[in-house]
C-alpha cells in the first residue's frame, strides 16, 4: 500500500467495495490522494470517494480521462 499512500489520483473502477483489500484502497489513498470511483451503481464504498461517476466504464473513463489530459487538472464531475 505504499504507492497508494503518496499517489496524487485514486480512480477506482467497477468494484463492488465488497472484497478487501481492494475495498480499503480508498481509505488509504484518499488520505492525501484525490478519489474518483467508475461503476455502473454505488458500491459499498462509495461515500468514501470524493467523486463517483456513474456508467459504463467503456464510455465515463475515456471520458474523464480526455478531460483530465486536455486540462492538466482534475475535471468537475
């Protein structure tokens, strides 16, 4: 869990929140990390997230992510 503890973005996609230790990684990363869940419903843990985007990750994630390099920050969800 070290790289969690000093990234800067913590996406998370289509998890259930269920199955540790993947479950915890939020809670971890979102010490200092900004958190961002992907899934087509809220998990488990969602409200642990600063974000959710709800959706197909096929479409929300390219999404995000073109925003994401086309401003050089964090887009508003």
């Amino acid at each position: 869990d070290h790289e969690l503890r000093w990234c800067d973005v913590f996406l998370a996609i289509g998890t259930s929140g269920n199955v540790y230790p993947a479950a915890g990684f939020v809670q971890v990363a979102g010490r200092k990390a900004h958190t961002v869940e992907f899934n087509l419903n809220r998990s488990e843990v969602s409200s642990k997230f600063q974000d959710r985007i709800i959706g197909p990750a096929s479409q929300t994630v390219p999404d995000w992510v073109d925003r994401f390099l086309e401003n050089g920050n964090i887009p508003n969800v």
